[in-house]
C-alpha cells in the first residue's frame, strides 16, 4: 500500500497525472497524428449530425453540408491548440480562423462532390459514401492547413 501511495506521490510531483502533461505529451507527437487525433473527434461531430439528419429523411448531399461545419468549430478550436503552433504566426485570430474555415470549405466542396457522386451516381448508401468522402477531404483540407493556413513565414 505504501508503494501505491509513493508511486502516485511521485507521478503528481512529477505532473504525469495533470492535464499539463498531458497536453504537453500530446505535443511531442507528430503533427499529422495529433492532426489525425482532432480530425476525428471532430468528424464524430461531423457524423452524428450527417447521420441524425439522414436518418430524419434529408438527402445524403444536403445532410453532408449541414454537418461539416458542425465539426469545422470544433476542429478549429483544436488545432489551434493542439496540432499547430500559432504563437510564432503574425495573423489576427480572426483572419486566421477566416483562413481555417476558407480551407474547410475546400473540404466541404470535396465531401458534398464524392457524397453525391458516391449516392447519386453510382448508387452507394449513405454511410460507405460519407466515409469514402472522409479520406479524400482529409487529405486535401490538412495540405492546405499546413502549407497556407498555418505555414511559418
């Protein structure tokens, strides 16, 4: 028992059971897995509204673009706390976020064009269209986040 006590002694003085060293830990990864990491937590954000409003009889392209920015907010609040480093930008909060939210309608564009392709055309459900729209918005939305969006001068 007092092992157990000495041990999480040592773990609090040491800050690895603090929400401080975890955000730091969450820092020394990769930028594109703590980009992966947000992009997910947002995407369910994404999903829930795009499969509430599906299943509320709404049209797979037209509940696609109502769930996006649903997940852009929260997205935004993320990475620029987690994945990018924008203390050394010289970029207003705002015009930043203007830039995050211009690059998220590219990924809008993306998703609403594979989701109707994908249903429309050649006839996929709802669910396998929206996860195809997925990885290629993904891609195309975090090149333009790191190369303009978030890129060092």
């Amino acid at each position: 028992m007092t092992a157990l006590v000495a041990l999480l002694r040592e773990a609090h003085e040491r800050r690895i059971l603090t929400g401080l060293d975890l955000r730091l830990r969450i820092r020394r990864l990769p930028q594109i897995s703590r980009y992966a990491v947000v992009s997910m937590l947002a995407l369910s954000v994404d999903y829930t509204a795009y499969l509430m409003l599906v299943a509320a009889g709404m049209k797979p392209t037209l509940a696609a673009v109502f769930g996006y920015p649903m997940g852009l907010v929260l997205h935004f609040a993320l990475s620029t706390t987690f994945v990018f480093d924008i203390s050394a930008l010289n970029k207003a909060r705002i015009r930043l976020f203007g830039e995050f939210a211009l690059s998220g309608l590219a990924g809008l564009a993306a998703t609403t064009l594979v989701v109707a392709v994908a249903t429309e055309v050649a006839g996929l459900q709802a669910l396998p269209a929206k996860i195809m729209a997925t990885g290629v918005s993904f891609m195309i939305v975090y090149t333009l986040r790191r190369c303009v969006v978030f890129a060092q001068a």
